[in-house]
C-alpha cells in the first residue's frame, strides 16, 4: 500500500510541472488563434478564477456569431444549429430549451469574454495551450481544419507575436519591423516594412466580406448611424472578423459620434474609437475627436467614387516606401475591384494591418 501511495505522489510531481508550464514563457501574454490564424492583441486570452475566456467575437471563424441585447444584458451566441445565451447581470447561462448551464460569460475591456473549454465543448470544437518562447502563449481553438501543428504553428506566428508584443508593451526591436508597420514580418517588394490601410465610407455586403475573409484580410469601415440601424447583423460581423468601425460624420460630430456610438455599442457591443469626416466638416470634427478622446483620420490618398478599376488603387502602390492608408467610398464599383486589390497586396507581400487609432 505504501508502495502505491509513494507511486502515486511521484507521479503528481512529474505532472505539475507539464501543468505549469502549458502557459509558461512569462511575458504574460496569451494570444488567441483559430485554426491557422493568429487574432489580433485586442482578442487575446484572459484568465478567470483558473479558466481561459476570450472574446465572444473569436468564435465567428467557426460561424458562432454573437448578438448582444443591451436591454437585458444578454449575449446570444449561435450557429446554425445551436444557440446559447448569457445574462452578464445574473450570470445566468441557457439554451433556447430554457435548460440552464453551471458556467457564465463576463464584460472586459469592452468585450463579452466567453469560457473557452465549456465553449469549445457546447459547439463540437476543441483547443490547445502552446508555450511561447518570450513574446506569449498561444490558446489555439479548432475545428480539425488546420493545418499546421501546433509547433509549427508557433513557428510560423513567432514573428508576428514578436511585433505585437513590443505595440501591447510600447518597445521596439531594431531586428524586427516596428508593428504599426507590419504584420509577420512581411516585407514588401517595393521596400522594407511597406504597409497600407484599407479604409472604406459605407456600410459592406457580405459577399464583400467574403471577399476579405477569403485573403484575411483586415480593414476598416466608417459608418453612420442610419447604416448601423438597417443592418445590425453586417456590424457584428464585422466586428466578428476581426476589423475595425469608426464613426462618419456628415453633418455634426456632436450629434452623430454619439448617435453612432451608442448604435454600435448595441449590436456589437464595442465602442468605435475612429472619426472620419467629410471634407466640409473635417476641421469641426477633428476638434471634437480631440476633445472627446476619439482619434481622428484623415488618410494619405482618397479614391473618388467614379474609380472603376482596382488599378486606380495599385497604381499608387507601385512604389510604396513605408506606409500609406486609403479612404475608399463602397459602391458597386469597389465590390467588384476588391478582391484585385487585395491580391495585388498580398502578391506583393505588402503587410495590411487594420486601422487602429495608434495608427492615425
């Protein structure tokens, strides 16, 4: 019996560090993936009472999207098969059966965190922990597409965690791009460290979507408050996929950046942190995003309306030195280009980061 006992306490002490360890390389960052693709710093794990949360946005990779109902304070998160809700007041956690479940959600940093083994678990996915190697760990969440291994995943993501951890903590490291200007590392035929910003006036179809997702790529969209109000659903999804939304103003930032934010806040539940004006009231706007802890955009290049062809956009690529941000009105036009556009960057491995207020 002593024999067994003893067994038994060697084996625990030979597995608690392997615990220890799943989550060890003491930057203490975590970042989250989803399959083969590493999210950005605003996605990240957060750990609670021993648990790892993320934000519910994460999961549209799998088509599990969120609505948030402010009225209640409830998120629902479904597919197409399943739905689950959330009451971040009571804690409460219930399928459409009304059958309650023992674990609940939480509000951080803007975002409803969702646990992700309970998660995983209720929508048929599963997930790993990967020790880093000084720049974070990495919670990988799957659906048996991936493709890489885990090793090798964090291989492949290393240069690019490098680059976010140095932005999460404000350092720089001459042997790397600076990550306001870079995305993996990438650099662009044209020169060291070239980057561009995709910015768009109006509101996306989801085939336009589809057409970003399909080169993951990451833009910006600036919005109204009547855009926000007609399609809800295209607001979390965008959110959902990892881009950013700013607030255009028309007519009166006073007015409008409220009205659009509270809109937003409803159907994504995130608060916008970009200002785009109009040329005519771009001076009145930029004062008031400075005053109301908004960051303003004024892009490099403008592209009118009337632009047919994705050439009008590549011309002025050509020979990209550093980096440069575009503001591109959506019309049937732009839906048709878009993925030439975005192609032409990728082919040219220029890096094409979404639009963040630290960039403006």
């Amino acid at each position: 019996m002593k024999r067994r006992i003893i067994s038994l306490i060697l084996v625990l002490i030979l597995l608690v560090p392997a615990v220890q360890t799943a989550v060890a390389d003491n930057s203490g960052l975590c970042f989250t993936a989803t399959n083969d693709t590493l999210l950005e710093l605003s996605s990240m794990t957060v750990f609670i009472g021993g648990s790892s949360y993320v934000p519910a946005k994460a999961f549209s990779a799998f088509g599990i999207y969120m609505n948030y109902f402010n009225s209640e304070s409830t998120a629902l998160l479904s597919n197409a098969s399943k739905q689950i809700f959330f009451n971040l007041s009571t804690g409460r956690t219930y399928d459409s059966s009304d059958t309650t479940y023992y674990v609940s959600a939480t509000f951080q940093n803007g975002q409803v965190y969702v646990p992700v083994s309970w998660m995983c678990s209720y929508f048929g996915l599963y997930y790993s922990y990967t020790s880093g190697v000084g720049y974070g760990d990495i919670l990988r969440i799957k659906n048996g597409s991936e493709v890489l291994t885990d090793a090798a995943f964090l291989e492949a993501a290393t240069s690019l965690m490098k680059n976010r951890y140095n932005e999460y903590y404000g350092t720089t490291d001459p042997s790397s791009p600076s990550p306001s200007t870079s995305t993996g590392g990438q650099t662009g035929s044209q020169g060291y460290g070239s980057s561009v910003t995709l910015n768009f006036i109006g509101l996306p179809s989801s085939d336009f979507l589809d057409k970003l997702d399909q080169y993951s790529a990451k833009v910006c969209f600036f919005v109204t408050a009547d855009e926000v109000s007609e399609s809800p659903d295209i607001i979390r999804r965008i959110y959902g996929s990892g881009h950013s939304i700013g607030i255009f103003c028309q007519s009166s930032p006073e007015t409008e950046c409220e009205q659009v934010s509270e809109l937003i806040f409803e159907a994504a539940q995130t608060r916008p942190m970009l200002i785009c004006a109009s040329p005519a009231i771009e001076s009145s706007a930029s004062s008031y995003a400075d005053e109301n802890g908004y960051a303003y955009y004024k892009p490099v290049v403008t592209i009118p309306e009337n632009a047919q062809y994705y050439t009008t956009i590549t011309a002025k690529l050509k020979d990209l030195r550093g980096y440069t941000s575009f503001l591109i009105p959506i019309t049937d036009k732009t839906q048709n280009y878009i993925s030439s556009v975005v192609e032409y960057i990728a082919s040219n491995k220029i890096s094409m980061p979404p639009l963040l207020e630290t960039l403006v």
